[in-house]
C-alpha cells in the first residue's frame, strides 16, 4: 500500500488564529481549519513580511486592483493617507518565494483584504504565477 502525502496549502496566518490581523484580532476561520484539518500547512502574512507592524492601520487599494498596484498603476494607502505600496509589493514577494520553494497544492487567502482577497497584491502575484487560490 502507497502512502500519500497530505496536500500542502500556504494559508494567510490571520485564518489559523496567528495574531497577524491588522487590528491585532485573533479571529480564526472554523471553515478553513476544517480544511486544513489532515493537511500540511505554511502560514503567511504578507503586510508583516513586507515589513508592516500588528497591529498597523487599515489600508486600500486605490486606483486598481493588486495586478494594478504591482504594474505600478494604482497604489495601497492607509485610512491617513500614507502609502505603504512598497510593502505590499515586498510582501508579496516573499510570499511568492516561499510558495515557489515547496510543493504547495492550493493557497488559502484572507477574503477582502488588499493583500490577500482575490483582488489584492499577493493574490494577483501568487494567480500570476499559476498558483490555485481559494479565499475565506
């Protein structure tokens, strides 16, 4: 009999109940825990790996989507107007990299989130890349 492997997904770290929210909440999805339940799993933070701080100030995208801000045509501000697009797009990066240097099957993202909603910065460079994405 051949064992397989559980399937390896890289989650946004915020779905799993790391404090990584950009409120500072813990809130959890009981959805994707059940998912994740008898698999393997990376969790992630894009706004934390770009160098942003939790908690840190709500932000949107203006102009665009994600594929926008990383085209250099819209940018990521905060709710006082500062720009923290640089971070968003470093993050992403690191994301990608990390997702690029294992066998990831799927990519669980954060729902409306400028990062990781389906049309955030790192869900439109992880789509760019061929990444399968679903989002909670």
């Amino acid at each position: 009999m051949q064992n397989t492997p559980p399937p390896l997904y890289l989650v946004s770290a915020c779905l799993v109940g790391l404090c990584t929210r950009y409120d500072g909440k813990i809130k959890p999805n009981a959805t994707c825990l059940e998912i994740l339940r008898y698999a393997t799993w990376i969790p992630v933070c894009p706004e934390q790996l770009g160098g942003l701080p939790t908690p840190r100030e709500a932000a949107d995208i203006i102009g665009g989507s994600g594929e926008d801000v990383l085209a250099g045509r819209a940018r990521v501000i905060t709710k006082s107007g500062l720009d923290v697009s640089e971070s968003f797009i470093k993050g992403a990066s690191q994301v990608l990299s990390v997702a690029c240097s294992q066998p990831v099957d799927s990519v669980i993202l954060k729902a409306n989130s400028p990062s990781c909603g389906c049309n955030g910065v790192t869900a439109s460079l992880l789509r760019q890349h061929g990444f399968r994405l679903r989002e909670f």
